[in-house]
C-alpha cells in the first residue's frame, strides 16, 4: 500500500513512494499537501459477514492490515488488542457494556425511519478523539523503539483533540506534545482536562486567537521543513493520516451493528469541523462499506454546510467565527476538507493545489458551475453521498431537552447538533445511525441551561476544574512559537 499527496505529480509520486510507516509520524507532506492512498482497498460480502463476529479490537487490525502493509501483521495484531480494552474504554453509560467500545442505541424507530446513537466518548478523555487517538500513541511509541528516536509532537485544538492526545502521549517514551487551543475558548472542563496535566512532556499553549489561528499556526510550522527536520516535529492533528484511517473502524462497526446482511444499507450523521472525522466515513464508503449518505452537521460556523448546499467553500475570517455551545466546531476552515476536493476533482493534484492556493489567497473557491466560478465540479458531489445540515444553540437546547425527555439521557452539545441534522435526513428503510462526540459532561455549563442539572461525571472526573493548571499565554505568532519549541526540546 502506497500513498500520494493530494498536490503531488504523479511523476514525482513514482519517484517517492510512501509507505504507512513513512507517513506515520508526520502530517503535511513536504508539498503542502494530505496523504491518501494511491488507490482504496476493497471489501468484500465474505469479508464483511466474517467480521460481524469480531470484537473491536480484532475488527481494527483486519482494517488497519489493508493500510499498514509494511508492518507485521503479529505487531499490528498486539497493537490493536492492546489498545482497543474494556479497561481503557470503561467510561460507559450504566446501560451499555464497555466491552462493546462503541455500542449502539436506538433512540427512535418509526414510520420516518429509524434513529441510533453510537457511543464514541467511553474512553480516557470522554470523547470520540480517544478512539484513534489511544491506536495513535501506541502506535509512535512502536514506530519510535523501533528506531531509536524522539518525537515532538506540535498540534491544535479545539477542544478534544488536545486532551485525547496528552492522555495518549503522557508518559510515552521519547515523545514531546506541544497543544494550542485558543484562549478562553473551550468549555471549563476541556480547558481542566488539558491544563491540569503536570506530566513534563507536556506543554499547553493557549493562543491568543480563535482555532484557525492555532491550526494556520500547526500548519506554517509544518511547512518549514528544515524546521520540522531538525526539531522532530510530527503531528496527531487529523491531517496525520494514522488517525484519520483509526477511525474508519468504528463506521464498519456501526455498519455490522445496525444490520444484519450486506443487502442493507444505514446512513450517517457526523457533527463535522475540521472534516476529519466524517472525511473516515468517506473513505469506508470508497472501501465498499454500504453507506448510503454521509451528513455533515454543523453548527453556526456552517462552512461545511454551505459548500454542501451551494459548491461554494468559503472560509470564514477569525473575526467572523462564531464562539458557539458546541465549542469543538468552532472551525472555519476545514483542513481535511482537501482530501475530499482531491477525490471531487477526479484525484487532480494539480487542480487540487490551485483551489487550494485560492483558498489562501481569496479566502475560497466556488465549484457552483455558474457563471464567473472556478468550476463545476459540485455536480458531482450526490455520488459520494454527503448531505449537511446547521444547528444553532436554540436548536441544542431543544434537542438535549427532546433526547433527556424521551429516551433518559443527556447527550453533549455537539451530538445534539447531530441529532438535530439527523432527523432532517430520515429515510424509511435506511437506519440513520449518529456518531456521538462526547459525554455531556464537558460542556456542562450548556447542559445545566438545557436541563437545570448538571450532567453526570463519571468516577475521577468530579473536581477537575479545581486542579492547579499549567499553561503559558502567547500571541499567534510563527516565530515566538517557533523559539518557544526549540527552547524546550533542546535541539
């Protein structure tokens, strides 16, 4: 299994072929571009019926084997058990089992269709980022024992990807993580969640800005590759391939749960930012998953919304980016946005760049077809199956209160957005299956509005805002960041 950038040649591809292994560590190829594979591995009927009787760990290693050609199938095995426990995922609701990892509920079956929810927060940090993430930091402390070296890790987030990759990563031998989060943006708990961590290969960075500072920051430092060589810089963002592909398993698993033969088709719903986690659920349709749609629900930083209305992608300003309730969507510029334009334009890597270039330069491009756009490619957009929604927090209100009425749970801010999205796309026939975030917990401060009650806290989690926190203020400069990594890694 070999894999391109979105914006290399095909020529210069040949030249450099990149193995699983080669990319692991990384993010940005050196052209800028995301990694992808040069061709999608197939499933077939046999293979989906054989795997219906998996556990999950065993599930992600028969997935993860089709990509990770290059390392042992013993080693990748170990991996996957080791990583994929009840005692690691042990965070579930009093009705659920955690040795299921992901279990299925549903919330509504009716002449609209039938509604579930699968549980993705029963990990460390309580959200779905832990489902790759812990694969993630198993995965770097192998590749890095194997060879001997040391890794800093320089990432952004907006609110859970920060804590799922200091959970994974604390402790890890030979591994660094430097986390930016914009400053005063995320919930109480997130920001307690990161920050309270005193591990000394631990560093929080809180940015002066809104999240697309801290990614354009990820993004430029990246960019410097005599930087990033010498510092060792690697990434756990969702442009780090690794992660992506980890969690293309638990679209398989929900397809397996909800149905009982590959005749059948479900749907998805995924709260979407950053395009990462339903960008998963467009690569398991590639791989002959039977999706039949894929809904990006937004919240009211809807630019993921509008290009699936319209073929306009326009990115937002800082200035324009709205501090909403469902904080960890608070993006405006979807990074992995571009692994799905390389696929739309027929996997053009020139024309991909050029959007590309268009994005950084006029702040988007328009693929409507009309007249005075940059192309027409959007009418291409109903045979990969996505449809998108918005949500505001009137809507999260309203959709906490509906779940907590009717089926006696509370769900998060973001998973309501999803809900909220779903049942705009219900079809008779075809199980809409919604891809929880996280527990309710994190965003309490939204849930005591919604409900007059605080959310329940599973055990160890019941005073972490009252934790000492360790963090350091900076402004969303290049350069201080820059001296502020090399300062602490000594290299």
């Amino acid at each position: 299994m070999h894999y391109v950038s979105t914006r290399a040649t095909s020529a210069s591809a040949a030249r450099n072929p990149q193995q699983f292994s080669d990319i692991l560590l990384g993010g940005l190829a050196p052209d800028g571009g995301l990694y992808l594979p040069a061709e999608y591995p197939q499933v077939t009927g046999a293979e989906l019926d054989a795997w219906r009787k998996l556990s999950y760990a065993e599930l992600a290693y028969e997935i993860l084997r089709k990509f990770a050609t290059d390392i042992p199938d013993a080693d990748l095995k170990a991996l996957t058990a080791r990583t994929y426990t009840p005692e690691v995922y042990r965070n579930a609701r009093a009705d659920e089992s955690s040795a299921d990892i992901t279990p299925l509920r549903v919330l509504e079956d009716g002449p609209k269709g039938t509604l579930v929810l699968q549980a993705l927060s029963n990990g460390p940090t309580l959200a779905f980022k832990d489902m790759a993430m812990q694969l993630l930091g198993n995965l770097f402390e192998y590749a890095l024992a194997k060879n001997n070296e040391e890794l800093n890790i320089f990432g952004a987030t907006s609110g859970d990807t920060g804590s799922a990759a200091e959970y994974a990563m604390r402790g890890k031998r030979g591994v660094r993580v430097f986390m930016l989060s914009p400053h005063r943006k995320m919930s109480a708990f997130q920001t307690a969640q990161m920050f309270s961590l005193q591990d000394p290969n631990i560093f929080n960075i809180a940015v002066e800005g809104v999240f697309d500072d801290c990614q354009d920051l990820v993004k430029a430092v990246s960019n410097d590759l005599e930087f990033k060589a010498r510092q060792k810089i690697g990434t756990v963002n969702s442009i780090n391939w690794a992660r992506v592909v980890a969690q293309v398993v638990y679209y398989f698993r929900g397809y397996l749960a909800a149905t009982t033969s590959n005749d059948q088709k479900v749907s998805f719903t995924v709260p979407s930012g950053n395009f990462g986690n339903i960008c998963a659920g467009h690569i398991a349709r590639m791989m002959g998953l039977p999706i039949d749609k894929l809904v990006a629900a937004t919240n009211e930083n809807d630019v993921l919304d509008e290009f699936f209305r319209t073929g306009v992608y326009r990115v937002r300003k800082p200035s324009e980016t709205f501090h909403t309730s469902s904080p960890s969507m608070d993006i405006s510029k979807a990074s992995n946005f571009e692994r799905f334009v390389y696929e739309l334009v027929g996997r053009d890597p020139e024309r991909t760049h050029a959007l590309f270039r268009k994005v950084d330069t006029h702040g988007g491009f328009d693929l409507s077809g009309a007249p005075g756009s940059d192309g027409d490619e959007f009418r291409h957009v109903a045979r990969f199956g996505f449809l998108s929604g918005r949500s505001t927090h009137a809507d999260r209100l309203a959709t906490i209160r509906d779940v907590a009425d009717d089926y006696g749970i509370t769900i998060d801010t973001h998973t309501a957005d999803g809900i909220k999205v779903a049942r705009e796309h219900m079809q008779p026939g075809v199980p809409m299956i919604v891809l929880e975030t996280a527990l309710a917990a994190k965003f309490n401060e939204t849930i005591l509005e919604a409900l007059g009650q605080d959310a329940e806290r599973p055990a160890g989690f019941e005073d972490i805002e009252s934790l000492p926190q360790r963090f350091v203020v900076m402004p969303a400069d290049v350069g201080r960041m820059k001296s502020y990594i090399a300062e602490h890694t000594g290299l």
